[in-house]
C-alpha cells in the first residue's frame, strides 16, 4: 500500500462516523418532533368524579336508655316441704308436671289422727245431744242450770278437738299453695319424712321479677312505672317487655348502686329464674339529635372525621370537605355526632375512601337517615 492510501484512510474513518452521526441526530430529532407533534393534539387528562352515595343530616328524636345486666327471679317460688313428720303414703305429681292451686301432692300416713276425729266427732255429737235435753229439763227446772253449763261445755271441747284434728290432717297433706311447675321430685313412696325435709320446688313462670342495678347518679331518672326492654341471649332477637314496680330506698354501701326490681309477663314460661338478661331502661328521648350510619364515619389516630359534600347542588355532587367531628352514642348501625355538623349536610356514607380532600364527588345513591 503507498504513502498516500495511509494517509486517506483514518479520514475516511472519521468520515463515516460523522456521517452515522448526522443520520442519528436526524432520526432522533424527527421522533422527538412527532411526539411533540401527538401530545399538542391529544386534550388534558382531567379528574373524574368520584360517584359515592349520600344523605342528608336531619335532626330527629333517638331514645335513651339505661342499660345493665340483670337476673330473672320468680314473682312466686316456694320450696315445698313437710310440717310435720311421717310415712309418704302417696305422691300425686311427677317432676316437671303443671300443678293448680291446692292440688294434693304428697300424703303422710294420717290413719292415727283420722280415728282420733272420729272419736271426737262422735264426742261432739254425744255432747250436743246431752246439752239439747238438759236445755229442755233446766228449763222446767228438773235439772240444774249448773249442770247444763258442764255439759255445753263438754260439747264445745269435743268440737274443738274436731277443728284440732282436722288441722293435724291437713298438715299431713302437702299441697301446691299456688298454680305452677313442680321442680326435681325429692320424695319417695314409703320414705319418712322429717319436718322441713324439702319434697319439691314450685315456681309460677307466668311472671318473672328482672333485678339490676344502677349507678347512683342515675336514680333522679328512675320512676316506677317505666319501661324496661329485656333480652336474653337464650333467646336471640326476641324482645320482652317488664315495668319497674320496685326501686330500693338505700343506695349500696360498697357499690354506691340503686337496686331496681321491675316485673314482667313470661308468655310460654320461656325465661326461668336464675338468668342473666339485659335490662335497657327507657327514658325520654333525646330531641333534635343528629344521627348518620356508622359507615360514615373514618377513624384515624388524630380523631372521627366526616366526608360532607359541598357546592351549589350537593345532592348531585360538588367538592368533598372533610370534617372533624365528635360522636356520641351508637344506636343499632347509628351513631350520634355531637359536634362537628349541622341540619342539612349532605354526608358520604359510602364510597369515601376512594375521595380525596376536595375532590369531585358524584352521588349516584341518595340513602334515607336509616341508611337504606
């Protein structure tokens, strides 16, 4: 190769590179314009509304109530036992049977006092004839009046020892003082029984009393007569009805409680004595109350806040505000807000998660105040 071959070629070298470089400046700039050229002819990307659904703050009057846990007593409840001793003869009922009032449930062996009635039944007969015929003879003066005084008295000692007796026999018979269930039977036929030994137990499930008791601070709001909603986990969404007959004079020493007894009808004997109820007692509602669904309401370290919305037509839509608010009792899915908004507001109860501070909202769903 000579000289000047050398020497031409690192020029054309350069010259190829330049040329490779123009030719990727032009394609790339040619791009860059285009692009320019498409994002000048497509429009702005807006912010879309957010649809949420809405409702509007209405005053209204909630109720207000006293709640506590309370236990069912019966109204009537005896432990049935013996007064006196002796051999169960018969038993006229079975555990778990409905017995009436006076219904014989237990006989004691009573033979002895039955022929001592007799005898004296018989003596009190006797007796009245002999005053009969000495009545008759004092009065023609055949016989002293000294001796018709002896023989009335006679009589009236014969008759005595009758009513004695007859109340000797009654206490060997054990009879259900009041209309009811009989409990467990303690008794066997043929067993001896001793004074006070327990036989049964009779409860009347017609009525029950409800006893609970309530803060001290609460008893300028206790009146007899008022309403007490009772429920019973036994019995899921079943609802009973009681009235206070009994608010205790002396506040607890060691609680520092009122006791309230209040009574209740027990249709189909479903409650029992011994089970533990809620007791929620009525008081005058709370008028001009503002209330919105629990749903509505964010809860954040700093406090509750509301989403409200806000602009000429907030029942369509407008500006989402976030408020500050105070809450106070809950009732059912409901809750109170004592500060923060005003009669009128048009809140999101659904949806304002996805809303940020004063973005577009949409209401797509207008709700009532019961959240439906």
């Amino acid at each position: 190769m000579s000289s000047i071959e050398r020497s031409s070629a690192p020029w054309r070298q350069r010259r190829t590179i330049l040329v490779t470089l123009i030719v990727l400046g032009l394609m790339f700039g040619s791009l860059f314009l285009w692009r320019a050229y498409r994002m000048s002819q497509t429009p702005a990307w807006q912010q879309q509304a957010t649809a949420v659904a809405a409702m509007r703050v209405a005053p209204q009057d909630v109720p207000v109530s006293l709640e506590a846990i309370g236990t069912l007593a019966a109204v009537r409840e005896v432990s049935l036992s013996s007064e006196v001793p002796g051999r169960v003869t018969a038993i006229g009922f079975e555990g778990g049977a409905q017995v009436g009032a006076g219904a014989l449930l237990v006989q004691l062996d009573d033979g002895p006092e039955r022929a001592d009635r007799e005898a004296a039944r018989i003596r009190a007969a006797f007796g009245g004839v002999q005053v009969a015929r000495s009545e008759q003879l004092a009065a023609t003066g055949a016989e002293p009046r000294e001796l018709l005084d002896q023989r009335r008295a006679d009589r009236d000692q014969a008759i005595a020892a009758v009513r004695q007796l007859d109340a000797r026999l009654s206490q060997k018979r054990i009879r259900a003082p009041f209309a009811g269930e009989i409990g467990i039977r303690r008794v066997n036929l043929g067993q001896y029984l001793s004074p006070g030994t327990a036989v049964a137990t009779l409860t009347d499930l017609s009525r029950l009393n409800v006893e609970f008791a309530l803060p001290q601070q609460e008893i300028s709001r206790l009146r007899k007569g008022a309403v007490v909603t009772v429920t019973s986990d036994g019995y899921p969404g079943r609802v009973f009805t009681a009235r206070v007959r009994t608010i205790e004079p002396q506040i607890d020493n060691d609680t520092r409680n009122v006791a309230v007894q209040a009574v209740m009808a027990n249709p189909g004997g479903a409650l029992r004595p011994g089970m533990y109820v809620s007791a929620a007692l009525a008081l005058p509602p709370q008028a001009g109350a503002l209330m919105v669904p629990a749903t509505a309401i964010q809860t954040s370290p700093q406090g509750n806040t509301i989403v409200v919305v806000r602009g000429k037509t907030p029942r369509q839509g407008g500006k989402a505000h976030i408020v500050p608010v105070v809450t106070g009792r809950r009732i059912g899915n409901q809750v109170i807000v004592t500060s923060g908004l005003k009669s009128g507001d048009i809140v999101v109860v659904e949806g304002q998660l996805r809303v940020p501070p004063g973005g577009e909202v949409k209401v797509t769903r207008f709700v009532t105040a019961s959240g439906r």
